[in-house]
C-alpha cells in the first residue's frame, strides 16, 4: 500500500476543507463503519465473505493487504473467540486444499463452497462466541479445545458428527451429531380448503324413553339379528335400511313324459271310454317338478293296467259265446 500517496490525498481534501487530515481520515473510518457495515449482504462470493467476516471479527488485515485467511484461527484465538455452525461441505480456514500445489489463500474456495459460506453469513448463521475466563483460553491456545464447531451434518450425511478445528490446525469429527430425518424434514402442507363443504348432520342423541324401536333389516341371507342394547345407553338414530331390489324368480316349464307302448295298443283295441270332464276343476299349472311328472307317468301305467285286464276278460267272454 503506499502511505505517501494516502497522505497526499488528505492533504489535499484538508486544504479544500479547511481541516486537518487526521479529521478527514477519522471521519471517513467512521463513515465506513456505521453506513457501510451492511453493504457486504447485497455481494456475493468472496467480496461477501470477506465483508460477513469483517462484520463479525472486526477489522481483519493480512500481510501485503490481503485478507487473512490461513490466519483467521490465530486471529479468533488471540481475540478470544470462538467461531460455530461453519458449513459442512466448505474448507476449514487455514488447511490446505489437497489437489493445489500452493495455497492461494481464501481463493482456494471452489464457487460452490464460496456460495455455501457466503450464505451462512448472509442469513446470520455463523456466530462467534466470547472465551470469558482464563482457563478456557488456554486450552484453545494449546489446542486441548477447538476454536472452530462446523454444523451439524445432514441426515443423509455418512459423518455422525461434524467436523472441529483446533489452533494447531488438526480436525477432527467430534462435534455437533447428525441431524435426524424429522429435523430436515420439511413440514407437509396444509391440504387446500374445498370449495364446497358437505354439512354432516350430527347424530341426535335421545333418552332411553324417547328412542324408538328400530325394526331388524333383512342381511343377505333373510336372517335378522337383533344386537341387544344394554340398559342405561343412549339409543342413537338409526336410518332406514336402503330398498332392496326383489328376487327374479325363473319358472322352467318340463316336458310331459311321452306314453308307453301299453297305453298305445289299449287306445288302438279298446273301446273309446268317456271320462268325466274334469279340466274346469283342475287350475292352470305353469311349473312341473320333475316329481309331479313321474307321478303322473305311474298313474297312467295304472289305468293302462287296468283297461288291458277289461280287454282280455271281454276276448275271452266273446270267444266263449262263439265257441257255444
């Protein structure tokens, strides 16, 4: 930096103003301090790291006017703080990234962890802690005690705990435990209200005096269970079972057996025999069972009996008359 050039510039600023340059300087730090000290939110990358850490620890000069970044442990530790919640997935201050030859400092930051840490500053959730007594300073200064605590790992995360960084630059996974699945779960929304809400009627609730008597409804099988109701309990109303649609009843019509050989021959020899008429007294029958038809079948094979004994008794009396 070159401090004759500096002091020149406020030279020249304190003969336009008619004050010395030490007013000007104290003025302009102090501007820069109170008006500026949020503007760092509205950058991104390292601009925003370097200004969320500024914010956070104060004033922070590297050699040559770089940003101290492989001194930021030593720094938190001769301030006596402690720094927590660092991202998981981001390269602890002051270790060396494995596949560079020569640390560049905080430039050895990849995009996606610049973005990651700038982000945690951004929304506050970096914090620095104040070391108060004596006893715990030193333990960070001989590196019994870290001085940085990263986050704690996700639950998909193969790390049960996160990482801790000490002074002398070892880290170890002793920290914060991994995060269970109902912490990172999101919470499940709301489902959306229905346009049209269907009024259920609340069931009316009657003394055992005034409930009234519900009739069984038929089950399936025509079987009616009664389910008794104790004495003392609040009969609640019952709708009316829904109309059930009747059974379809099939009538099959079965065929007269045809007559016997017997019944043919004694209709071709004998003689025509009146019956009385009998069908007006006999009802119409749509459905023969396969009994009502064999019963009719023996009572003809009867009467066939019956005419074929007339018919040899009256051969035989003929022949006898024409033999005498």
């Amino acid at each position: 930096m070159d401090f004759a050039r500096l002091d020149s510039v406020l030279d020249c600023i304190a003969l336009q103003r008619g004050v010395t340059a030490d007013t000007i300087l104290a003025g302009w730090l102090e501007r820069r301090e109170n008006g500026d000290s949020e503007r760092w939110r509205q950058l991104d990358g390292i601009p925003c790291i370097i200004g969320g850490l500024t914010a956070l620890l104060g004033t922070l000069d590297g050699r040559g006017g770089t940003f101290p970044w492989k001194r930021l442990p030593a720094i938190l530790a001769h301030r006596g703080y402690t720094l927590h919640h660092y991202p998981e997935n981001v390269l602890m201050p002051g270790k060396k990234r494995p596949t560079l030859v020569k640390s560049k400092g905080i430039h050895d930051l990849t995009l996606r962890e610049r973005d990651l840490l700038a982000d945690a500053l951004k929304t506050n959730t970096i914090i620095i802690q104040h070391v108060t007594t004596d006893k715990a300073r030193r333990k960070i200064m001989t590196s019994r005690e870290p001085i940085i605590f990263g986050e704690a790992p996700q639950n998909d995360s193969r790390n049960p705990r996160g990482r801790r960084t000490f002074l002398n630059g070892r880290i170890d996974r002793r920290g914060l435990p991994r995060l269970s699945m109902a912490k990172t779960s999101p919470e499940p929304l709301s489902p959306p209200a229905p346009s049209h809400r269907l009024h259920r009627r609340k069931p009316q609730v009657l003394s055992p005096e005034d409930s009234p008597v519900v009739s069984p409804v038929p089950s399936r099988h025509h079987s009616s269970v009664e389910s008794p109701v104790p004495s003392g309990c609040h009969s609640p109303v019952v709708s009316s079972a829904p109309l059930r649609r009747p059974k379809l009843q099939v009538f099959v019509e079965l065929p007269v057996a045809p007559p016997s050989w017997r019944l043919k021959a004694a209709r071709q020899h004998s003689l025509p025999v009146s019956r009385p008429e009998t069908s007006s007294l006999i009802p119409q029958i749509s459905c023969l069972t396969q009994l009502s038809a064999t019963t009719d079948v023996v009572d003809e094979e009867g009467e066939v009996d019956g005419l074929l004994t007339q018919l040899s008794a009256t051969v035989t009396a003929v022949g006898t008359i024409n033999e005498e």
